[in-house]
C-alpha cells in the first residue's frame, strides 16, 4: 500500500511537470526537454521517495503514451506503413517523456544538493579557526558536491550571511535538520556542528549518487536514440 501511495505521488507531481512544460511554459517541440530553474526550492517529500519508484513512474507514463498512441493509430488507419512509423515515433516520444518525467526530480535534487552543500560550505569556512582536518575534509568534499551540481545556491534565509554570523546559521540548520533526517540538537559546540556536519556530507553523497545515476539514464533515454527512432518513424510516414 505504501509503495502504491509513494508510486501514485511521484507520478502525480512528473505529470503536473509535464503539464507545465508543454501547456504553461510552452517548452516542447517534438518534446525536446528544456530543464527549468527552481533556485533553492526543492520538494523534500519528494526527493525522499526510493529511487526506483522515480524510474518506475517515469516508465509507466513513457510506456503508457507510446501504447495509447500506436492504438490510437491502429483504430484509424489501415495501412501498415502508418502503423510502423507510429510505432517508431511513439517509441522514441515515449523515451523523450521518459526522461522529460524524471525532470522533475533531477531538478528537485539538484536544487537540495546545492542548497545543503553551499549551507555546509558556509558552515565549514565559518569552523575553519578551529584548525582540524576534519573541517578542511569536508570542505573539500561539499566542494565537489557544488561541482557535481554546477551551482552554489545558498537558501534566500542565508543570502548575505557571512561565515562568522553563526547565531543565523545554527538557527537555520537547527530548524531545517529534519530534511536530513538529523535527530540530534546543533549547538554552538565544535563537536555538535562537526557530528552534523559529517553526517549531512554523507546524505548529500548518497543523494548525489541517486542524481548522478538519473542523470545518467535521462540523456541514454531522451537522447539520440530517441530521436534515431522519431526520424526513422517519419522518414516511413513520409514515404507511405
């Protein structure tokens, strides 16, 4: 039940993504995906949900738009040469909706990553007077979670902060905490923003890991095979 609940939800908020694209934004020509700017903002319920949920819904839509369209075909046209390149074209579009749906949760995850990094990046330079590698470990590693994301984007609340404002920056870890999962209380203490600090570096890793590979299967799925298939589809169109 659970897992059907997490499933519908996810396909819910990559079909409203789709929505937008097409109806609002009006960024599909032949579905050719156009990835938007979110800042800092970021669905948290989403970007929690198990990473083969996101592939098995954008999987349901893409498949579920290729058989509804070849169908469609089938029911008003008799010729086979029509029939075939519809199944190319709705193969290759379906792939492009496959990966047009993961979207949105690429750049939800993109949006967290850099957020939680820059906000760690900034804790990390404001610990740098005490002296230990630990510090200068993890500022390394937020670093290179910034370059897998291509943007440092601290959240609006941190705008202008500078490192040594810790009061500001402790209240908003202490308050956001919760979108790590991070139990404990962050105090002023060297120990306290250190436990929290490695801890934090080692979600955003594992969350980046999730991105990397959806990343990944987004430009294998929407990419050139996609369009080989929608070319192949209508150069048959065109000569029956």
């Amino acid at each position: 039940m659970q897992n059907a609940l997490g499933v519908a939800f996810i396909m819910k908020e990559m079909l409203k993504h789709l929505a937008n694209l097409l109806f609002v934004n009006g960024q599909f020509l032949f579905l050719v995906r156009k990835r938007t700017k979110l800042g800092a903002e970021y669905n948290i319920k989403l970007i929690g949900q198990p990473t083969n949920y996101f592939k098995s819904s954008a999987a349901v839509i893409g498949i579920s738009f290729a058989v509804i369209a070849i169908l469609i075909v089938i029911v008003f046209s008799q010729n086979v040469m029509v029939v075939i390149a519809a199944v190319f074209i709705s193969l290759g579009t379906g792939r492009q909706i496959f990966a047009s749906a993961l979207d949105v949760v690429t750049i939800n995850l993109n949006a967290f990553l850099s957020s939680w990094a820059s906000t760690i990046l900034l804790l990390a330079r404001n610990r740098l007077m005490v002296t230990t590698t630990e510090w200068r470990t993890i500022e390394s590693h937020v670093e290179l979670i910034i370059i897998g994301t291509r943007k440092y984007n601290l959240p609006v609340k941190l705008e202008g902060v500078k490192p040594e404002s810790q009061q500001i920056l402790l209240e908003y870890l202490d308050e956001h905490k919760w979108e790590l999962e991070y139990q404990q209380t962050i105090t002023y203490d060297d120990s306290s923003c250190l436990a929290f600090a490695q801890y934090a570096t080692k979600q955003m890793r594992e969350k980046l890991q999730t991105y990397d590979e959806l990343e990944e299967l987004q430009e294998r799925s929407g990419g050139v095979y996609a369009v080989i298939l929608i070319a192949l589809g209508t150069l048959i169109w065109l000569i029956s």
